[in-house]
C-alpha cells in the first residue's frame, strides 16, 4: 500500500504546512475491499526517511547517513560516490524521493564543500529496485568467505547487538 499511495513531500514544505493547506485527499481500496481515505497521512510514512523521529526514533535521516558514509571514504572518490548515489530497497520507491534526497544532501553539504556544486549529486533509480538488496545478499552469501563474515547466534547471545556493531566499523 505504501509504494501505491505515499509520496515524498517536497523538501521547501513542511508536513505542518501539507496539514495547514491540505493535500489533494485519495482513495485507496485494501485487500479486503475496505476503503480508506488519505491526505498528509500518505507523506508521514515516507517523511520518516528524513526525520526518524517523527516515529520515535533517535538516529538521523537517511540523507545525513549517507553523507556521512560518503565523508568516511577517501576524499578522490567523493564527488564521484555523490554523483551516484542508487536507490535499492521497496521503500525508495516513493515518488520524489529521488529529488528529495538530492536536496537535502545539497542542503547538508553547500556549506561545507565549496567546489560542490548542486548538479554533482545525482540520486538515481534502477530497474527492479525493491529486490536490489536481496540479489546482494544473495551474492554475498555465495562467497567464499561468507561464514567469516557471520555473527554466530551464540556470539550475538553473548555480545549482543550493541557490541557487534563495533566489529564491523
């Protein structure tokens, strides 16, 4: 339902001002045949993507992660790593959120890059986006050295999730 009927909001608008304006209202048929009407409500779910704590959780927007994945890698492959920039995964395919997160990338980093110039970052879809992460996984699962990179269950029991993490930074 999700990809049918969410959209990304723009990035000059708040979702207070979709609420104080209105949004063009829609109609959405679920499985079993109820109707269910949306306005804002279809640009809460994809918002969250930027602002995690709309939802309740403390951690920052998908865009400041990638900025800061890009910032963690050698500064020659930045501009090329901004300038593509792929969306994979069943929730990038919202519409505008190509656009939406080229902005806020440009809005985090005019400030700090000076030779940056707006049309260096490009977001980019692809063919079959919503399984891209599966077909990788399945690769990386046919590794050779695919158990070397695992957490073992009893590993997890004993370290737990927090710890872990710091294995693989």
């Amino acid at each position: 339902m999700k990809e049918a009927v969410c959209c990304v909001a723009d990035s000059r608008r708040t979702l207070e001002e979709y609420q104080e304006k209105g949004v063009e209202k829609i109609t959405h048929t679920l499985k079993n045949g109820k109707q269910i009407e949306l306005g804002v409500s279809r640009y809460v779910v994809p918002e969250a993507l930027f602002n995690p704590n709309l939802i309740g959780l403390d951690v920052e927007g998908i865009h400041i992660k990638v900025v800061q994945s890009i910032l963690k890698c050698p500064l020659d492959y930045r501009k090329t790593l901004l300038g593509n920039i792929y969306l994979a995964g069943g929730s990038t395919k919202f519409p505008g959120l190509d656009k939406r997160l080229e902005d806020e990338i440009w809005n985090v980093l005019r400030k700090k890059a000076q030779t940056l110039k707006r049309t260096d970052i490009r977001v980019k879809s692809c063919k079959n986006q919503e399984f891209l992460a599966w077909q990788g996984a399945s690769t990386f699962g046919t590794l050779s050295n695919f158990l070397n990179e695992c957490v073992l269950k009893e590993e997890f029991d004993q370290f737990g999730a927090q710890d872990l993490v710091g294995m693989f930074q």
